[in-house]
C-alpha cells in the first residue's frame, strides 16, 4: 500500500532516475520537510513511549534484582515461561483469557455498528446529537465507578435487582459472587461503557459515502433497509475490517481495572485473566522477572493473533492494516 | 476508489493511534522524588529526609504537625503518602525502579516477609550495631527486634502495636432489649446472631437485621479471630513435632463450617466476601447490623457515628468467646505493627544514614513522640491529670494527627514519658482495657521469624488457593473434599516446600 501511495505521489521523477533514488529522497525528504515536522511528535511518542521501553522485556530472560540493575541482573534463559507453562492456573487463565475476548468480539463488536447504523437514520440532527452525547457519556466514567454501581444495584443485601427479584417472587441471585455470572456481567458492562464511543468512528465513515448513492437507490425504490444492507453497510465495510483486527490485536487487552475490581475468591476461576495474574505475582510479590515473561507471551498471542486476522482480511480481498 | 478507501482507511488508523495515545499510559510511578543529602557540614542548616508512609485517612493530610516535627528535628521533610490500600504494590514498584526514600515505612509483618530476599541481598542499611548510639532508639526491644531480623541481623526498627486487639463490637441496647447478656462461649454468640435476625431488635418490625457483618479479609475482618475462638493456631501450629500451617488444623475447618452455617441461615450480610471494609462498618453504623467482629478499638469511631443516626443506640465490647478445648485464645501479631527501613539507594553513605538514624531518634523522644500520637495540647486533646482526652472532633483528628501516628517509633512500651489517655468514652477505655486483658490469652505465630524461601517467592499466589477455597467453602461451593483437594493443590504446587523450609529454619533457630 505505501508504495503505491508513493509511486502515485508527490514526485513521479524518482521513478524515472532509479539510481539516484538515495539522493532524491533526501531532496524530497527536504523539500518536503514542514510535513515531516508534522510526523516528528507521533513518531517520538512511539519511539520513547512504545519501542524503548521495549528493551526492558530481557528481564523476562534474567532474574531481575533492582539493585543489580538489567546489566548485571543474572540470566537465566526461559526459566520464568518453563514456571508460566507448567503453572497450574495456566489453562485456566488462558482459557479464561480467550473465552472473554472471544464473547467481548461475538456480542460487544457489533453493538457499536448497529448503533450508529440507527444513529445514521435519525432524521432530526438536534435529537441525533443529544442521543449521540448521551451514549458517549460512560466511557468516560471509570471503572471503580462502574464497578461500585454494578456491586451496589447486584448486592445481595438490598441491592435493587435482587429485591426485585425477590418482590416477583423469583429466588435472589448472586450475580457478584457466582462464576456463571461473572462473564455475562462483564460483556454487558463493556457494552454499556464502550458502545456509544465505539460509533464515533463508524460514523465519521458514513459520514463520508457519497449521498448520491443514497438517491440513485431511492430512486429505484429502496427501502430503508435495502439502502442500510447495499449502501452503508458495504461503505463501511473496510473500516469495520480494520477495527476488527485491531481488536483482535486487542485480544488480551481486556481492561486489567475492569477484571481486577470484578474478581473475588468466588469467581476466579472464570475471572482470572493474565493481566490480574500480572499484577498479583508482579507487583504484590514483587516478581518482575515473572510477571515480565508472563506479559511477553500475552503479547505474543497478540501478535499472531493480528498477523492471522490481516491474513484472513487479505484473502477475503480487503486491505487490511499492513 | 481504491485510493480513496486506502486514505480513509490511513485515516481511521492514524485516529485510532491518536487516540490510543491519549487513552494509555497511565498508572506507573509517579516522579521521582529528589533525595536530600549533601548537607553534612553545615548544623544550622535543615537536613533532607525523604519518608513514604501509608495514609489511613481519604484526605490528604495538612502539614500542621509535619511543620512542628521539621522545626523541632531541624530537618525539611518530604513525605509521600500513599493510600493504605495499595501501599505494598508501591513500595514494590519503588523498589524495583530504585526510588524508595530514606526512610521506607512498612505496614505489617507480611510486608517485611515480602523485602526479606531484598533485605538478604544488601539492599537495606543493617542498623543493629547502630542503635545503641542512640538515646531513645536503644530502648526498642530486643525480643521484638529479634522478630523483625533477618538471618539473625536487625535491619528495622518497629512501631509498637498491643499484641492482639481481636474482639467483638456489638449493640448492647438490642441485646438488652432481647434479654441477652454479652456472649461468652461461641454458642451464646451464635444465640445472639439467631435472636438479632428473628426478634426485631431495631424494633421496625420489619424482619430487617443482619446480625453479623464481615468482609473481605480473612485476616483482619471476622475469620481469623472467630477461628482462634475454636482453637486454631495462628498462621502456623505445631502438630506432631512438625509445623503446618493453620489450614491444615481441624479447627480451621469447623470455623468454616460456622461460618457457612452463619450464611446458609442469614446470619451474616451475604456479599461478606466482596464488602469493603467501609460498607461493613456502615452496616453497623447505619443500625443494619448488630455485631462487628475485629479491633476493639474501631469502637472510638464506630460509636459517635452510630450514635449520630441513633442517639438511643449503645454499643458494646467483648473479647472471652470459648470454644476450643484450651478455652479463651486469641490471635497475635509479632510485637510490632509497621517497621522502617533505610534503602542504600536513598542513603549512599553511613554519615547519612547515621543523620536519618538521628532524626529518627528524635522521632522516639517523649516530645515528638507525644506530638505525633496525641497532636498538639489544647487543638487536639486536653490534658487532665496527666492524661490524654482527645477532641471529640473526629474530621479534625483524622487531618491532623491521625496520618502522622505512622511515624510512631517504639511506643508506651519503650517511649518513657509517652502519655496515657484517659476515654470519656466508657466503652473505650472498656476496649482498652480488654486489649490488655488479651495479652494473658494469646495465641502466638510460632513461624513470626522463620524464613522459607519458596515462601518469599510465591507464598502469597499460594495462599490466594487457600483464601478461595475457605470463602467457597464458606459460601458451600465446595464440600470438605473441594477444600482438602485445594490443600493438596497447594502442596503440590510448592506449600510442602514451604512447610520442609520453616521447619528446618525452626529446627536451625532452636
């Protein structure tokens, strides 16, 4: 993709004189230099946020001591994955891991879609932006808050829900502490915080589709439904393939808050995820050799998982992320 | 087309990055602090201690009392409070990045258990041979000294606690009101629960009460204390000439049955393994809930907070429940409550440690000791007799003073001149009275100073197999085989290591 971008752009005359191509590239890097300035803030976030802290992950390989430091801490090879592997939670963080991403794609992925293909269909713009900013508004609640709600309305004790369970004569659930609860109470409090936000962007494409299409269809008599399903839905179709891999790439980001406040001795079997397991062997017992290796393959499950949905996206002929 | 679908796609992701960008990166540390040195020669000149302590309070705490400490010790401080709730995962992410300060307070036994390997491998000053330089340090304790060592050397200093201040707290008007005198074996208690929940104490006539309220902690809220009740040892027991730990003892066992007996009939609130410690005591104050089972002491501010929603309300203390066939027992901790430590990161050279080491002294003489327990006479306590009446001004006194109570070195025990209070509250000085009482009937953790190093690593993951199992035992998830199979699962995975480990350390130390 870039490099059609840059044979279709800016200076068609490198092409011509291949030789020189070094040269020429600087020249145009020169020339071109108030865009590149443009770039310098993105590129030093990463550099200094995201690629040099990525040095620290030999740690995974050594047993870290503070006072030693990395240069001096002993190395140890694969020592913290062989403890990893032969954990005996391993499958179930795992397994646990996979079973949340997997329902957070299978109920939480759509929700943003279908919800901006309703938003997209309000007629009247001022009832169109007071709904949009009203599903906006808990994504930028915390998760302590969330949470703290959540425990208040699902307690046992007087919690609202189960005394109306219990006044429609239905017996009291233990939402909070049951392990069949737990995973149901996760994705749905995802939807409600996540979902309104998640529309931004696949309104901002349909904002985007040429509004021709839309009266070239209605004028060969198209429902609303046929325009959704041939119009909108196809536009987005790329975006909504570009944020899929990269919530797959996702997959073993599920909000370490979010899980840490819901886990309780009750319900971790199903709720122990690597992230909390991070940061009980990590920062609780201070093992951050461990909970370095520990983190390294999570994001290694990542990688593959990305580099698998691009695949997948390529095949199916969409243009993927790279 | 094509192009076009390629730049919104550019588009999309380099939004998605921007806003990836402003969404990550929180948490880690926060900066790090300059530590003060470098100011040896000059005497007149304020000294530079840098301190992190955990803050018991929400609000951060105003620096009235810090002013008075500096002027007196001739030192500019720089303390960092950090919430008591994730104070150990700062002090491990400090330690890690090389920040700690100068003077590193610990919270408990547990988390100095967690620094021994860091302790074993140099990274804390050893201040044993330094103490008797000192005027007012030389008088801690050497068997709780001992306690805190590591391989035989001292390398903190301690802040006194009573042994054991385990007891319940209950509403002795709903007790009166149904004829029930304070509970003194663990029958008479259950009786109570039952009564509390059947017979309207609140007299609402609503069959409203929850008689018992607990929370998440099976340490410090009802578990452990209930569990000493019925005989069980703390932390480790001896049995057949061999430690084990608690869990392994039959008597851990019943204390679970009484608990899922508790909760099957409705006896105890029944999200106690979820609930905060401030929903379990709200429980109590707001008149849901008739009897609270941890610190006698929480009695100083449980009750002005009860009797400000019920001014006919009276609460109660007790300690003696009896129940295991030696009678009355109650939990320990090791003679100490939070220790200091002095990382060499933080104090390059013995003359500066020996300047924090002063400044610390200071801390124990019966001035400043007095100033940091009690705050300062006429703002927050009076003096009567010689003895202490605190402001009944609680917003004031958790300003105030309570934050600074952390910098307590020693205590009564060791700080000569250290004032007494006098309680206006009857059931205070009842529950201070009781505390002391306790001290005839403890329970001591046989392990407090042995070492196992496959319990440094991973003793505490370990233990969270054992927390879950007791709370779904208790909540009749699981039966008794569910709970020896979690014991087996924590021999398995390095528990037999553990126990091997404190014996030969036992065996090594007789």
């Amino acid at each position: 993709m870039s490099e059609t971008a840059v044979s279709t752009g800016m200076n068609p005359d490198v092409d011509v004189k291949p030789p020189k191509q070094d040269s020429g590239r600087m020249k145009r890097i020169i020339k071109n230099r108030a865009i590149y300035m443009m770039i310098l803030p993105g590129f030093l976030y990463f550099l200094i946020f995201k690629y040099i802290p990525m040095s620290g992950l030999v740690i995974a390989f050594q047993d870290y001591q503070a006072f030693l430091g990395v240069m001096n801490s002993p190395w140890v090879g694969f020592k913290h994955f062989e403890r990893l592997f032969t954990e005996p939670m391993f499958f179930t963080i795992l397994s646990n891991t996979l079973i949340l991403f997997m329902m957070n794609l299978l109920f939480y992925f759509p929700v943003p879609i279908i919800l901006a293909l309703m938003l997209n269909e309000v007629r009247r713009e001022v009832f169109k932006r007071f709904i949009q900013t009203m599903v906006y508004i808990p994504h930028f609640m915390s998760w302590v808050i969330i949470v703290s709600i959540s425990f208040v309305m699902l307690s046992m004790d007087r919690g609202i829900i189960n005394e109306l369970l219990a006044m429609m004569g239905f017996e009291k659930i233990n939402f909070l502490m049951s392990s069949d609860w737990f995973r149901p109470m996760y994705v749905l409090q995802v939807i409600w915080r996540e979902a309104g936000w998640g529309t931004i962007i696949y309104l901002a494409a349909m904002a985007a589709i040429d509004p021709g299409l839309y009266e070239a269809s209605r004028i060969d008599g198209a429902s609303r439904f046929r325009q959704i399903w041939h119009i909108t839905l196809p536009s987005i179709r790329s975006v909504i393939v570009v944020l899929l891999i990269l919530k797959i790439g996702d997959v073993l980001e599920l909000g370490f808050e979010h899980v840490y406040l819901l886990l309780n001795s009750m319900n971790r079997e199903v709720a122990e995820i690597f992230d909390t397991y991070v940061y009980t062997a990590g920062l609780r017992q201070g093992q951050f050799s461990f909970s370095t290796a520990v983190g390294f393959f999570k994001s290694i499950i990542g990688l593959i998982m990305v580099m698998l949905a691009n695949w997948l996206a390529k095949k199916a002929g969409e243009e993927g992320i790279y | 087309m094509k192009k076009t679908k390629a730049s919104t796609v550019l588009a999309i992701v380099t939004a998605l990055a921007v806003l990836a960008g402003c969404g990550g990166g929180g948490g880690s540390a926060s900066g790090t602090k300059q530590q003060g040195s470098g100011a040896q020669g000059e005497s007149d000149q304020p000294v530079a201690i840098t301190i992190m302590a955990n803050l018991h309070t929400p609000e951060v705490p105003s620096d009235k009392i810090e002013k008075l400490i500096e002027e007196k010790t001739n030192t500019k401080l720089e303390i960092q409070w950090v919430p008591d709730g994730t104070y150990d995962e700062k002090v491990n992410a400090s330690f890690a990045t090389g920040t700690l300060p100068q003077v590193t307070l610990l919270k408990n036994a547990a988390s100095l258990i967690n620094m021994r390997d860091a302790i074993r491998n140099g990274q804390f000053w050893e201040i044993g041979p330094y103490l008797q330089d000192y005027p007012n340090l030389s008088k801690l304790k050497p068997e709780v000294l001992k306690n805190t060592a590591v391989d035989g050397k001292i390398y903190a200093i301690y802040r006194e606690v009573p042994l054991s201040r385990q007891g319940i707290i209950y509403r002795k008007d709903w007790a009166d009101k149904l004829g029930l005198g304070a509970p003194t074996t663990i029958d008479e208690f259950y009786e109570m629960l039952k009564q509390f929940k059947e017979n309207d104490p609140d007299g609402n006539g609503q069959n409203d009460t929850i008689p018992l309220t607990d929370r998440n902690d099976l340490v410090y809220g009802a578990f452990k204390t209930v569990s000493s009740w019925f005989g069980t040892p703390n932390n480790w027991g001896e049995k057949d000439g061999q430690l084990l730990p608690e869990f392994m003892f039959p008597e851990y066992v019943e204390t679970m049955k009484f608990f899922k007996k508790l909760h099957q009939e409705g006896l105890i609130n029944q999200d106690f393994p979820v609930t905060s410690k401030t929903d379990q005591q709200n429980l109590l104050t707001t008149g849901k809930a008739g009897v609270y089972i941890g610190a006698m002491g929480d009695v100083s501010s449980l009750e002005p907070k009860v009797l400000e929603i019920n001014p006919d309300a009276e609460l109660d203390v007790q300690n003696k429940i009896d129940g295991g066939p030696n009678g009355f027992g109650v939990w320990s901790v090791p003679g100490y409550g939070s220790v200091t430590l002095f990382p060499k990161t933080a104090i390059k050279t013995e003359e500066e440690l020996k300047q924090v080491l002063s400044f610390v002294d200071q801390l124990m003489s019966p001035e400043l000791a007095n100033l940091i327990y009690w705050g300062i006479e006429g703002e927050h306590h009076t003096l009567e007799d010689g003895q202490v009446i605190t402001t009944e001004d609680t917003k004031l006194w958790d300003r105030e003073v309570k934050p600074y109570q952390v910098l307590q070195v020693g205590g009564p025990l060791t700080v000569e001149g250290f004032l007494e209070a006098k309680h206006t509250r009857p059931v205070k000085a009842k529950a201070e009275a009781l505390i002391v009482e306790n001290n005839d009937f403890l329970i001591e953790d046989p392990a407090a100073a042995l070492d196992s190093k496959t319990y440094n690593e991973k003793g505490v993951q370990l233990q969270e197999l054992i927390k879950d199992a007791t709370y779904r035992f208790m909540l009749g998830d699981i039966d008794e085989d569910g709970f020896q199979a979690a014991v087996d699962n924590w021999l398995n995975s390095g528990g037999q290591q553990i126990i091997d480990e404190f014996n030969a350390s036992n065996e090594a130390s007789k």
